[in-house]
C-alpha cells in the first residue's frame, strides 16, 4: 500500500479497513477498490478473516491485489 497521510505525508499502515499514520497518531478511513473495475468491493468479515468480494462480476479478490484509496471525509 503506498498511500501517504494527507497531513504529514507518512506512509500509512494497513489496520483492518482504515490507514494509522504514527506520525500523528490519527486514522483515515479506507475503501477497497476492485483491481480489474475500480469498483467498490464488499467487505466480508468471518471469524477473524477479512475477504472482499466484487459485485461487478470478478468475485473474491484476494487482499494482495485489493486497490485501497483514502475516502473523502
């Protein structure tokens, strides 16, 4: 993931479904965005595992190829 907090410009960590900067201390909120389409994807939560599905016909995408963007606060 190479986004950057928009406040510092410090690599942002992947927890979950936001970006932690430990630069300020602060979270951003995530969306998860299809590889193939750039469509929002469902995020589908299961005893401990995070999947995500395309709803435009590409079906499970893997989290390694997940496109994950800032959302607009």
């Amino acid at each position: 993931m190479d986004l950057k907090c928009p406040t510092c410009h410090n690599p942002l960590e992947l927890i979950g479904t936001h970006g932690h900067c430990h630069g300020c201390d602060k979270d951003y909120p995530l969306h998860a965005l299809c590889p193939e389409c750039q469509q929002p994807l469902d995020v589908l939560k299961a005893c401990g595992a995070v999947d995500y599905f395309c709803q435009q016909g590409h079906g499970l995408i893997s989290k390694k190829r997940v496109i994950f963007a800032l959302q607009d606060i």
